[in-house]
C-alpha cells in the first residue's frame, strides 16, 4: 500500500506540473501574440505619422518616422518604396530650387565649371545625398517586394539618365510585364 499511495502521489505532482507548464506555454504564446499585435499597431501608427508629417512638410519628421517603422520591420518593400519617394521628391525639389538660386546668381558668369556650380548648388540647399537614398530605398523595395513597377520606374528612369540604357530597357520591360497598361502612358 505505502508504494501505491507514494504512485498516486508523484502522479498528482506530474499532473500539477503538467498543468502548470500548460498554463505558462498558454501565457507566453498570449503573450507573444500580444507583441506581434502592438508591433503592428505602432508599424502602422508610426507609418500613419511619417504620411502626417511628410503631408505637411515635416520631410525630416517625415524621414525619421519611416526609418523607425522600418527598424521594427525592415522586410516592407512598400515602405522603403514610400521612403524612397520621399527622398526622391525632396531631392528633386532641393536641385530645382537650387538651380533657380544658381542661375540668378551665375547670369553673366557663363563659363563657371560645372564642379563649381554644384557646390554652389550644395550651398542653395541642394540635397544631393537624397537622390542616392532614394534609389537605396527603392532597391530595398524591389528586394522585398519584386513587383514593385513604381520603385522599378525610378531605377529604370536613373539607369537611362546614367546612359545604361541596356539595362533601362531590360527595367522597362519588366515594368511592361508588371503593368501592361505602362505602355499606353
């Protein structure tokens, strides 16, 4: 009997113990849920920030919000896309202003070297690291999210402006492929 009672015994404690691993398996899967789910809703608050700030021109805000969202998730070809429009926009912005600001400020001076012009653009606000960020994000994009035509575009738009234009063609056809409605635009 004494052996009986001690089985029952140690089947009671295996039991408990059994139950309490249950339960704390149960815990950390609620648990690990519970993150996935609040990573996600501040993915998408901190997302629906960087649109707030880059809609009312807060680009550094703007920039800084999606470098966060993509430090939580980094895998999101759609928001390096969206970051890379933003850098392409803001670079493209800078230069035009810049350009203005030079030419007021070289007309009678034709002859400047180029090398020149362009620290003069630097120094009008030129953003030319922009455009190199740019085409970064949109390379993230096309990694994480191939079918991408918009971050395409602009790859294949930089690869023809660079005379490559082999691999434009071979950027634009696959654009075609994408978005068949491309061509007709």
């Amino acid at each position: 009997m004494p052996s009986q009672v001690r089985g029952k015994a140690m089947y009671k404690i295996k039991c408990k113990t059994l139950i309490r691993i249950c339960i704390l398996m149960a815990l950390a899967t609620i648990t690990i849920d519970c993150d996935k789910h609040e990573e996600k809703v501040s993915v998408d608050k901190l997302l629906a920030r960087g649109r707030q700030f880059y809609s009312a021109g807060e680009v550094d805000n703007a920039i800084a919000a999606y470098k966060k969202v993509l430090t939580l998730n980094h895998r999101r070809g759609d928001i390096h896309y969206e970051l890379g429009v933003i850098y392409y926009e803001e670079w493209r912005k800078s230069r035009d202003i810049a350009q203005e600001k030079l030419l007021a400020d070289v007309i009678g001076r034709p002859n400047k070297e180029s090398a020149a012009n362009e620290k003069l653009l630097i120094q009008y606000g030129y953003k030319k690291e922009f455009y190199s960020s740019a085409l970064s994000e949109f390379s993230k994009a096309l990694k994480y999210e191939p079918s991408n035509w918009g971050a395409r575009y602009y790859i294949a738009t930089d690869l023809f402006n660079n005379r490559k234009y082999d691999q434009a063609i071979i950027e634009f056809n696959k654009i075609i492929q994408l978005k068949p409605d491309f061509a007709n635009n």
